[in-house]
C-alpha cells in the first residue's frame, strides 16, 4: 500500500467492541469512515484479565474476564462488508507462542496480509510486565517469531511495530528506546506506526533520529483529536505523551465542552495538514470507537 500509493491516505485504528453489540452496529460506524477510502483499518488486541469471587466456602475462585469481541470475529465482519483491508494487533500479553500461532492461522485463512506486533500491557497492578509462559517478552521476540512462522506463511506477512516519539513510558531515556525501536526492526518488522502525539516537532525529531540510527522503514504518524477537558489529564496518564503549552491554555480557557471539541479537533486537523505538506506517506488516526471529530479531520484533509 505505501509503495503503491500515489498520495498520502488515511487508516483508522478501532477498538473490538464491547460484548452485546451486534455487528450493524459497528458497521454503521465504520460506514461512516468509507467516503474517505481509509486504506487499512487497525483492530487492537487486549489480554485477557481475571477476577476472584468469594465462594460460598469462604474461598475464591477465578474467572475469566472478556469484555470485548474476538479481533478475530471483528476483522471478519469488516471484510465482508466494506473493500477495506484490515490490520491486527497481535500481542506478546497473555500470549503463549502457540496461542500466537494459531490467531495467524486464523488471520492467514481470512486473507489478512498485514499486522501490528507490540508488547502489550502489563496486568493491572503488575509492577514489572510479566510475559505468559513459553511467551515472549519484548515486541522484537514477537516479530522474530511471526517470521519464522510456517515458514513461507511467516515471510507473507507485512509487520509493524510501534514507535514512541515522546519515549516509551518505560525506558532509561530516548537513546535506549530508539535502540528497542531498532531492534523490532532488525528482527524483521516493515513500518512503525506511531503512537499519538500533539505537537509535530517532536514527530519530526523522532523521524530524524530514527533515520540517523539507520531505521529506513516508512514512519506512520498516529493522530487523535482532543475531545474534552478531562483528556488533558487522562491522556498525559494513560499513555505518557506531553501536550503542548498552546493546547492546554486554549482547553482550559474554553467555556463549554462543545468548544474543546471544536478546539480539539481544528488542533489535529492543523496537525493532518502540517505532516502531509511535510511529505508523511499517510496519517493514522486513534477513534477510540468514536467517528464524529475524525469524520470532520477527514473531510479537512483528505
């Protein structure tokens, strides 16, 4: 798709939705996406979580937690549906390497090309990441096991890894993350996807120091539009990013919620604009499951 591509397109990433939806319903919302011609359509993986429940006998008893739709089912019904290709997470969390190896089987049967290798979350409330049994660790393990998969199966797949241009919450420093970064691609990985940031210069830094560390692979901004006030402190916590001067004091000043996400979304669609002029080979958009802000980004640039 980026070889091919004669000018810069959108991708979207969604979330599997929650248990109970049917699936018109998540087709009405991605329908809404389709006049844009998103090439690609990400489908993010979440680990499996466990809870304890008091017994009768005073003991506890532990059950699995799945809150959301299988990727698997998700990526099925998108693709019947719509000309769109669609793009997997596939994660090191709670994984085994045959659980890993039997949703390739699942992906390599629906005619699914491309996926996006990452490390995953650690449990809630677990210090240090902790990686399932006979699984893997680290996102570059994961690449290197995709690869060696079946063989001509593992080298059919396009992978991508993700990049932090603001450093990933858990390294040293940006030296030591680059280094990680460069090691997923050693191992085998085709394109980063970057995780959202709200000030370009430092996409464009980290664009620098990749290409200076001999990463050569396409670099794909990842964009979200701020939506409401509270962001401003979830999304600094949730997924370690700095939001610029010029954004918080316009937010913070704002009198109603409609404004932020008037704001919110004229700061990305500004962004969208910026990174396509600067030659960027597409822009991926974060939906958190909802279409309006990023309609309104896409119809501004694309």
């Amino acid at each position: 798709m980026l070889k091919g591509a004669s000018k810069p397109f959108p991708s979207l990433e969604i979330v599997p939705p929650l248990n109970g939806i049917r699936k018109d319903q998540l087709l009405t919302t991605i329908g809404q996406f389709m006049e844009f011609a998103p090439r690609y359509i990400n489908v993010t993986c979440h680990r499996d979580e466990y809870e304890y429940r008091p017994a009768p006998d005073g003991s506890f008893t532990r059950h699995l937690v799945r809150s959301r739709l299988d990727p698997v089912a998700v990526c099925a019904a998108v693709m019947a549906a719509y000309p769109v290709e669609m793009v997997p997470h596939i994660i090191c969390a709670g994984l085994t390497e045959e659980e890993i190896y039997s949703l390739l089987y699942n992906y390599h049967f629906l005619g699914i090309d491309n996926i996006l290798a990452l490390r995953g979350d650690s449990l809630k409330g677990e210090k240090r990441f902790t990686p399932a049994p006979g699984g893997f660790s680290h996102a570059n393990e994961l690449v290197e096991a995709i690869r060696r998969f079946e063989g001509s199966i593992g080298a059919s797949f396009c992978v991508g890894v993700g990049g932090y241009p603001e450093k990933h919450f858990e390294a040293a420093n940006p030296t030591d993350d680059l280094a990680h970064l460069k090691a997923k691609v050693d191992a085998g990985a085709d394109y980063i996807i970057t995780q959202m940031f709200f000030d370009n210069a430092v996409f464009y830094r980290f664009v620098d120091a990749c290409r200076a560390a001999g990463i050569t692979v396409p670099i794909i901004p990842g964009l979200k539009p701020l939506a409401n006030k509270r962001q401003l402190e979830l999304l600094p916590g949730s997924f370690s990013i700095n939001l610029p001067v010029d954004l918080t004091r316009i937010v913070r000043d704002a009198t109603s919620e409609e404004e932020v996400y008037e704001l919110g979304t004229a700061w990305c669609i500004a962004q969208c604009k910026d990174l396509l002029a600067h030659g960027v080979p597409a822009v991926h958009f974060y939906t958190m499951g909802k279409p309006r802000n990023i309609v309104e980004v896409l119809k501004a640039c694309f």
